[in-house]
C-alpha cells in the first residue's frame, strides 16, 4: 500500500470508530431498564424506534413511535426536546446515531437502548397490512 492508501483506510476506520463512539449526554439503557420505563413512564417518556418502516413492520416494541432516522430530523417537531427520549434500533448503532443528532438540535435526555430490538425479550407488535 502507499501512503495515499494507508491514509483513506486511516480516515474510514476512524470515522467509524467515531460513530460507534457513546454521545456525550446520552445515556446507554438495558432492555430491563426500558421495559421498567415503559412500564411507569409512558405518558412522559418519548419511545423512538428509529429503524425503516418495513423493519419496524416485522417487529417491534409496543409503545414506540416509528421515526426512522433517514427522516428524524424532518421530523423534530413531533417530538418534544423537554421530556425524555428512548431510542431503539436493530442493535444500537443508528439508535447512537439517532441520539447525536437529538443532543445537537437540544435534547437534554436521550437514553438509547443497548442492543436495540435483538437485546429485547419483551413482547413485540407487528403491523398488519
């Protein structure tokens, strides 16, 4: 390899390194905790699930709102940068995704679910249609 090519394998891999990297202000949740949330919190804790319609379709948490994270910052007014927000994904990478761009545009409390949906034992939905 020369050098041009030890630099772009350097960038990538740091970049990467980068992404999976926790978030500052962003606090990592155990399947557990989650449930204990939905459990009591409901009505103050916002539930994201930010994977794509069709995998939300095939399974997910009842009780989380579908806002993948191709639209989530389209999608900012829905959410509410005051009260508590859970994010959930397939394993916790687009979920940390997810909560970096949360905590830039002024969320103060995002949680994201370690593991996402395969840590999740829970009972699932899925939608019909």
């Amino acid at each position: 390899m020369n050098w041009i090519e030890v630099a772009i394998v350097v960038v990538v891999v740091g970049y990467l390194a980068y992404r999976m990297l926790p978030v500052k202000g962003v606090k990592s949740i155990s399947p557990d905790e989650v449930q204990a949330l939905l459990s009591k919190d409901k009505a103050t804790v916002q539930f994201v699930d930010v994977r794509e319609p069709g995998e939300f379709s095939t399974g997910h948490v009842p009780g989380f709102k579908n806002i993948p994270l191709s639209q989530l910052k389209s999608r900012l007014n829905e959410m509410n940068t005051e009260r508590p927000v859970v994010l959930m994904c397939r394993s916790g990478s687009r979920s940390q995704q997810a909560a970096r761009t949360l905590v830039k545009q002024g969320f103060t409390d995002v949680r994201n679910a370690s593991g996402g949906i395969m840590a999740w034992k829970g009972r699932k939905e899925k939608v019909m249609g």
